[in-house]
C-alpha cells in the first residue's frame, strides 16, 4: 500500500501545482476590466478612489446634464418627420 501510494504522490502535486495555476489565470484574465484593458481593481487604486465614491462622482454630472436641458427635459422619444415627409396613409 505504501509503495502506490508513494508512486501516485508526485502526480498528485504536479496535478494540484497545474489546477491552482489554471484557477489564478482564469480569475485574472475573466476578472472586470475598464474601457481601457486594465483591471478594475488595478484602476481603482491608481486613481486613488474606491468603487463607492467613483459612482458618487459620476452622480453630479448626470444631474447637471438634465439640469442644462438634456435628455430628461425632452419631452418625446420618437423621431419627428418633417411635414413634406410620408403621413400615416403611407403606412
């Protein structure tokens, strides 16, 4: 029992050094990245900010684009048709 045992332990490390090494890549290479390629953990701490306060600072400017009339001031969504375009009987 000692000598298979014996025989089956390199395989089982080699084995075991190969998943955990299969495992870190794919968590590095399926892990959120920016517009940019980078990670987002690595983009979060270049610019010094942490992922609570980067979508506090997006807020503002939201509110300052509908404030200076912007998308949520229109009052349509649909295309308007000038008036020597196709009417409803062409339709």
């Amino acid at each position: 029992m000692g000598d298979v045992l014996s025989a089956l332990l390199p395989p089982a490390v080699v084995a075991a050094v190969f998943c955990t090494f299969v495992v870190k890549l794919l968590r590095k290479e399926m892990a959120p990245r920016t517009s940019d390629g980078r990670l987002v953990s690595e983009a979060d701490t270049s610019s010094g900010r942490g992922t609570a306060s980067a979508a506090t600072a997006s807020q503002p400017e939201a509110d300052d684009f509908a404030a200076e009339g912007g998308a949520k001031d229109a009052e349509a969504s649909g295309a308007e048709l000038p008036d020597d375009g196709p009417g409803r009987d062409d339709r």
